[in-house]
C-alpha cells in the first residue's frame, strides 16, 4: 500500500461535483463523468469542457468558477486521455479548481498525489484530492469471519458484462421499496458514483479478500449491501481477483451478469465464453467457503446488441434454464430479480 | 508497482552469501536463512552473528571482511525481527557490508531501499541491493496464451504445508536423474534459494497471473519449471492469490500438498481443513481454463508430526485414494512422484 498525504486522507469525494470533460473528443474517454452523471443526477451541476471538446452530457457548461458559486464542492476529472494521463491542461484546470475553492477527484490512472504541483495547490487551498484507483492505506489481510447484514454481489461471465450497472440498478430498486440498500464500489466508476470505495484490482493480491471485508462492514439494519462484482473466476488474467472478492464479500446472494452475443473472453480470442450454468455452479461452489448458505436470485443480461424479441427470448430461455428471474437491467430494469430476492430473504 | 533505483535493476541476488544472522535469539526468525543454507549450501560461505546471537546454521562464523575476503559476493540479510523490521544495527551491518565490497540481500519486509543511509552506501560504492519481497517493476497482465515447456505447480490444500519444499525436492531429484529442471520462486525464502523470482502475494491483484507467466517463461529444452505454489484455493484469505498463480502457471502437473494432522485453517480456527479429494479436484478443475490438459501426479505430506508407522500407513492411504504417488518430501524423499512424473510426460 502506498502511504497517503493528508490531502487524501477522507478517503471519500464530496459532492455535489462539477465534471470536467476538458479537451474529450470521443465518448469511450467520458465513460467515467456519464455514468456519475446517470446515476448521481442530482449530485452533477455541470460539465466543464474546453474549447476543443466535442463530446457532451447534456449539463449547464460552467466555468470553474461558475461551477463553485453555482454549489459545487469537487471537480471530477472524468475524462481519460490514451493511456489515463494527465496532460498538461488537466493539471492547469486541477490547479486552477483547487484554487476557485474546489476538491478535486480523478478516475483516471495517474495519481493527483503523484503531481506535485497539484498537491501543493491542494494544501495551500486546505482542499482534498481524491484518487478513485488508488488503494486506501491500511487494508487488512481478510479474516473469513462471518459478519451481520446481507451481501449481494454481482458475479459475471467476463469482464465488462453489467456488474457495476446491475449493482447499481438493484439499489435504486431497493431504495425505492423503501428497503435500506448501498451499492459498494470496486472499480474507479463505481467509486466515483459512490464517493467511497476500494479499486479492487489495484490492491496488493494478499489483501484481496481483506478490502472486500472492508468495504461492506457488518451492518444491522435489514438493510442490503450491493457489491460490484470484477472480472470473471474464467478470465484467465483476473480470476485471482474475482475469488478474492467473493470470498471476501461473503454473499448471500448472487446475480450472474452476461453478454449473451458475446463470442470470446475479452481480449483474448482463444478463450471461449463459459457456460453459464458452469460459471453459475463455480461462484456458488466458491461463495460457500465463507458463506455456506449462498443462493442465486437472479440473472442479469446485457442484450444491447441485440433485437428487442431476441432479447426477450433469450431471458426466457436462460431465465427457465435456471428458474431465476432473468432481466436487461438496462433495457427491462431488475424489479423482478428484486422480487424474488426478497422473497428469499424475507425481512 | 513501486519505482525501483538502479541499485535494484538486477532483480537477481548474487551468490556466493555470507548469511546475516544478526543477534537472533530464535529459530523461527532465522528460517529463511536456514532454507537458504540447506538447499543451496555451496552459495553460503559462512555465517555472521553479533555477540549476542544464541542461534546458528553451522556454518563457518565470518566477520563481514573475512566474508569478503573468503570470496563472498552477498551479505544476505535472513534473520526477521518480530515485524520484519530492520533495527538500528542490521542498517549498521548492512552499510558495513557494503563498504567492505559486498552487495546486500535482503528477505525482511521492510525494504533495503527505502533506507535512505544504505542506499548510498550502496550508490558509493557501485553495488546492488536486492528485496525478496519487493516484486520488480514492469509486470504485465496475464495473457493466458499457451507457451512452451514443462511446468509443475505445487498447490497445497493450506499455507505452510511444504509447497516450497516439495518444488525444491522435485528440481534436485530431477536434476539428479540429468534432466533441466528449474525451480520457480513466489516467495521471499523460495526468492533468495533461487536468486531470483516474484513475491507473488506481494504484486497487484490485476497482475498476479500475469507475474507467473513472468517467471516461469516458454523453454524448449525438455525441462521442467517446479513453480513454488503459495496459500490454498480453500484459505479465505489467500485463495484469490493461489488461483491467479495456478492460472498463470499453466501447469501440466500439479503436486497436491498437506499436512494430515492439521485441524483447521493455518489462522482461521473456524474453518476446516478441505477435504484432500475436493481440493485436488478444485484445483485441476481450475487450471483446466489454461492448461486443459494438466494432470495430478503426486501428494506430498508432511508428516513431522506424526510417528514413522503412521506416516507410512497414511501415504499408503491416501496414495491409494488417489491412485497416485504419496511421499513425505523431507523423510522420504520424491523418487515415487519423479518416477510417476516422468512417466505421465516422456521426454
């Protein structure tokens, strides 16, 4: 674990944010900034882009200044360059929030702490930067203790399938049946729509288990933890990582997250997608290690790339396979996997 | 991963040693230097304690010059203080060696480097500072894609069951026998037996696959690579590290490792030891995602807690459960497994 200044110290973004886009000219980079702008409407004020950005949100433009008197207590810089670098501009546009009384919080790979000028502006400013891929200090090797409160994780079939938008979508559900529920992040998106987190990826490999512990403590108040599932137990490069997180997540519940047009691992065209009841039966085979009463409640697809009545279908097919609700959270939202996860864990 | 200085650059120790005991006062604080002396006894030239050392290797007692001047390259630091840290003498010691010729290796957890006082001993004087448990630079993500050679993993159903030292005994029996044979270190004893290695509980979630991939490369001279296996699919803790390890490996045999007297998980009183049958089957169902053809050759027990007759008569169990060799690597050698190992892989 790297050590932390104190500027980093909360370990947690302060909403509400204004985004900055800067000189962003296509939408894969502005990923980060529109999920925090889908799922934290409320918390996003504006965009900041400069002259040459192409792409947009749909929010107010503001200045940086504008965007401090119009309420905003952080700068998110959510646009990542080739490469998540920061150019010389982005640490200008960094300075320059810092010094117009703004936070500043960053999704992209190379470290605010890592700029000195940057850390110099926050501490004249007596302001905080937040890393959402840097690892808090002092995460603890994981006990397998088993803890109050009810854990659901997103599990999936590969990388990049739905994990973190299912998570999310199960506890706007949720909150909306009035039922207490938060989503725990995994993944610098998912940390930045949430305002806490651990990059679960970039933890050293002994901690793994101990950062899922961390990050979805004991809870007693009936109430859900949504954790954001990684990668997949059949990636061949992060499967250490998806284990680590299960068992420290102790679920009780899982979702399988899939792509069904999806023909190989991504990024490796040598690996075949798994099939779904093996990668089902593998997860829970795992999960019982420290939670031996694990169900599945659910299956969530992602059919983008796919017509509207094949969608359908295949959740039908897949949803009977299973005889588990089986949803495009996206396309059908996840109330029945909601259903039926209460009816298995009744209050 | 964290920087490294050109005093580290190497990545390989450089024997022959003179072995750092300091002022040790228990065995258990100076097992990684017994490991060293046991298994690469032609590399250790002497021993170096303090006046108030009580413990030794047998080993010749060399004051630092003497060391030099008996024709030592190293000065390997081996003995831990509670915490692994490195006191006010040891740091003496260290930059003392290095004045008096020698490069210094170290397998404490604090690390050589950030000890500003024996860094530039070490830059004055021209010579390398080598952490067994600092992972080098530049590790990649796996890629999962097949590559030349022969490799064996030990996989142990918990940590400290004697997957190091099967690997250990299966390279010399090897060897013996005229086949290359090369044993791959994951860990900071196994580290400085070999020279050279990755502490693989050490590297970043995201690479850990990938850093067995870096250590046990394609080869294509009829040898084997004994890769050091570490934790258990099994320990709550640690699994997430064991899976990434044994998905990078590839292995085409894999070694089960136990310890039959053990109660419980080594730490956890609350979880049981796995069942062996289970854990083997865990273990080549998940090393079939990249190596579909992987195959058990052999149990290694420790059985230094048990009487001689029943050591025997549970090897003879056990081994006929699985219809596989099953030795006590230490009391008994691993002819049985080398045997059934060459036999399931002729040249």
């Amino acid at each position: 674990m790297s050590e932390q200044g104190e500027e980093t110290a909360g370990a947690r973004a302060n909403p509400p944010y204004l985004l900055y886009l800067g000189s962003a000219t296509d939408e894969l980079s502005i990923k980060t900034a529109r999920g925090l702008a889908h799922w934290r409407p409320a918390q996003c004020l504006g965009q900041h882009r400069r002259p040459d950005c192409t792409v947009s949100l749909g929010l107010p433009d503001l200045a940086i200044a504008q965007g401090r008197a119009s309420g905003a207590h952080s700068m998110v810089i959510g646009a990542a360059n080739a490469g998540g670098v920061m150019d010389a501009q982005t640490i200008a546009d960094a300075i320059a929030a810092l010094d117009a009384g703004l936070h500043v919080v960053s999704g992209l790979h190379q470290r605010l702490r890592d700029q000195p000028e940057i850390v110099a502006a926050a501490r004249r400013n007596g302001l905080t930067l937040f890393d959402a891929r840097a690892p808090q200090p002092g995460i603890a090797v994981g006990t397998g203790k088993p803890r109050l409160g009810r854990r659901l994780l997103t599990v999936g079939t590969d990388c990049s399938v739905g994990k973190m938008y299912t998570a999310l979508a199960l506890e706007q559900s949720l909150r909306r049946r009035g039922r207490p529920a938060d989503f725990r992040a995994t993944g610098q998106t998912g940390i930045l729509i949430a305002g806490s987190g651990i990059p679960i990826d970039a933890v050293v490999a002994d901690f793994v288990s101990g950062a899922a512990e961390a990050i979805s403590p004991a809870r007693d108040d009936d109430g859900w933890d949504l954790i954001e599932g990684q990668g997949s137990l059949f990636h061949p490069s992060f499967a250490g990582v998806s284990l680590g997180l299960l068992h420290g997540s102790q679920p009780d519940a899982l979702v399988l997250c899939h792509e069904p047009p999806r023909r190989h691992m991504r990024g490796l065209p040598d690996y075949p997608m798994p099939d779904l009841v093996a990668c089902m039966e593998a997860n829970l085979a795992a999960a019982r290690l420290t939670n031996p009463t694990v169900k599945p409640v659910g299956i969530a697809l992602n059919t983008s790339r796919m017509q509207a009545h094949e969608a359908a279908a295949t959740c039908e097919r897949i949803g009977a396979w299973f005889g588990l609700p089986c949803q495009d959270p996206v396309s059908m939202g996840v109330e029945s996997i909601t259903d039926h996860l209460l009816a298995c864990f009744p209050a």
